[in-house]
C-alpha cells in the first residue's frame, strides 16, 4: 500500500525546509511567488492533502497560549522540575505584556497531549517544557510538524527536524563550570549525569566538562562518568557508587543542581568534606542551590530571559512577522563555596 505523502516529501522535492513548505501551502508572504507556486505544484502532483484541523488551528485565533508542563520524577509529589517553576513566572508575564492568555497544562508523556491541541483549538500555539528522554517524545514533536500546530520547546538544539528550540549553550556551560573548578587547584574529576542522546542538554553538558579537561591536560576517563536522572536520590546513589568504585577524585561536576543535592547529602553521610576534599558543582542555579552546606556553586541559566524568549519566538510563528530560528542563551558560573573561595 503506497503511504500517504507528507510535507517532508514535498520538501524533497522542492529544496527547501518544511517550514517553507507549511508557509507556502498557506500563501504566507514570507515565501517569495516563485517558490510558492513550485511547492504547490509538487502538492498538487503528489496528491497531497492538508489537514483540515490543522488548517482550523492556524486560521483561528483564541489569543491564547498554552503551555504544557510534562512529568518530571521529583522528589515530592509535584512532578515539576523546580528549575521550570521558576521559568513560570517569567512566561506567564510575557505573555500578560503580549495581550496573550496563558493556558497551562500538566501532561503525561504518554498521553495524547499532541492531538488533543490540535483537534480542541485551544490555543493559538504550543510551549513545551520539560526535562526527559527525548526519544520518547520524538514521534510526537514529528506529528506537530505535519499537524501544522506552532510550538516552540524549551531545550537542546534538535538538527534532524524544523523545530524552533530556546535553550542555554549546555556545551559552553559545562566547559565553563569545569575551567572554574580546574583554576581552583582540582584535578581528578567525576561527572555525574546522563550523557546520551535522549538527554541532549545532559550530554552537551559532559562534552563541554570533558573539553575543558583535555585543554588543560587533565586526564578524561569514560569509567569517571556515571549515569544519574535530574533527581536528589539519582545524584545520592550515582556518588555512592563513585566512591565504592574505589576511583580517586577530588571534584565532581554534575549535570543539574538537584543531582547536587543528592551529591551533598552522600558525600557528607561518607565523611568527605566539601570543598576541601572533594570539590562540587550543579547547573541550572535553582532557588534551592544557595541554601545548601555548603551553598553550591553552578552554572546559572537565566530562567527569566528564557520565559521571554518563550514567548517572543512563539508570538513570532502565530504571526508570521518574520523567520524564527532556534536560540542559545549564554550560562554564567555563580562562585559559591562548594568548590572553595578561589576565584
């Protein structure tokens, strides 16, 4: 049975991105005549039909936006990355400016979240936040493509497909942090987080720390980094490990600050003080990360330019005012005493 053609293969066919294809099948003036009337040829030829919902969802206008938290492994029983909490406010704000509604939606990872926004016409356009394996939600970010839906997603650049992205420069941070660490005097490092392609800002995050130790001649052992999901009780059971490995290290960079935490408490239950044994650092710079013993140095992203970004990319896309294009923020290393006084 032959499939059903779809705007990827129209796309093909054209030269030129799906996005393009999308603008160009709904006469957007941001595609000039000629490759308009080329791709709708090559629609015409493959029989290919648009979607009528799809088509309803950028044809109407609700003036609102919805935003869909996804779950996240915590600790207590709110599901939410506190990291995103704090991005909330900033989004919720923005779109206030903006004239918009904010419509927020906790959603399961195996739910229907992707149709249901598409058939309901809720909302001019999608925010996606969350941490997870991003193969898990792949397929569905593919069928938002095809639906037509505007969305943007917080998180790492993603190459193989037209998705606008807003995130921070993972790779940059984690390099960062581990060249502050190696200043103060540390020099046998574990890292601790997932470094996979489900978890892009994760691995990002280790290339960048392993980076910085090969620029500064410092040893880079695969068997030094061990696996933790951004959870206290993963970073808690990953350093317990490390240390009945037996492998000597006086710092440990971690892929979030509440893989910190869980980092802390092991450390202090095995005696090993902090920072003048052993050296640690987080991401992300949560509210929490001051207040640990010691309070935790971390690279910090700023939650509030994020939530604007957000806003700003996605209001772009409903409009169709101008292109829109993935965005990295920069991180910036906030010195606390995890990792001693030194600047």
């Amino acid at each position: 049975m032959k499939s059903k053609p779809t705007s990827f293969d129209i796309a093909y066919r054209a030269g030129v991105s799906q996005s393009t294809v999308s603008r160009a099948l709904r006469n957007s003036p941001l595609v000039n005549e000629e490759t308009r009337m080329k791709v709708q040829a090559i629609a015409k030829e493959l029989n290919y039909k648009v979607d009528k919902n799809a088509s309803n969802l950028r044809s109407q206008h609700s003036g609102t936006i919805a935003l869909l938290l996804f779950e996240d492994p915590t600790s207590d029983d709110s599901m939410i990355n506190p990291f995103f909490l704090s991005m909330l406010g900033s989004i919720t704000k923005a779109c206030s400016d903006k004239g918009y509604d904010l419509l927020v939606s906790f959603q399961q990872m195996d739910s229907d979240w992707h149709a249901d926004f598409e058939d309901s016409n809720k909302a001019d356009g999608l925010i996606l936040l969350g941490y997870g394996d991003f193969t898990n939600y792949e397929e569905k970010l593919v069928q938002l493509i095809e639906q037509g839906t505007r969305f943007v997603r917080w998180g790492a650049e993603v190459k193989q497909y037209p998705i606008i992205s807003v995130g921070c420069d993972n790779f940059h941070g984690g390099y960062q942090i581990t060249e502050h660490v190696i200043h103060n005097g540390y020099k046998h490092f574990a890292f601790i987080g997932d470094a996979n392609s489900g978890a892009p800002e994760f691995l990002d995050r280790y290339l960048g720390h392993s980076k910085a130790l090969k620029d500064n001649k410092l040893k880079i052992d695969e068997a030094m980094q061990f696996s933790a999901i951004s959870t206290e009780e993963a970073g808690y059971k990953a350093t317990c490990d490390l240390i009945a490995s037996g492998k000597t290290f006086d710092a440990i960079c971690t892929a979030s600050d509440l893989i910190a935490i869980g980092v802390l408490q092991a450390l202090q239950e095995y005696n090993i003080k902090v920072p003048e044994q052993v050296a640690v650092t987080g991401f992300d710079d949560i509210q929490t990360a001051a207040f640990t013993y010691p309070p935790l140095t971390t690279a910090r992203q700023n939650t509030k330019l994020a939530g604007e970004l957000l806003v700003d990319s996605i209001l772009k896309l409903i409009k169709e005012e101008e292109e829109v294009s993935t965005t990295l923020m920069p991180t910036s290393v906030v010195i606390r005493q995890s990792c001693g006084n030194n600047t």
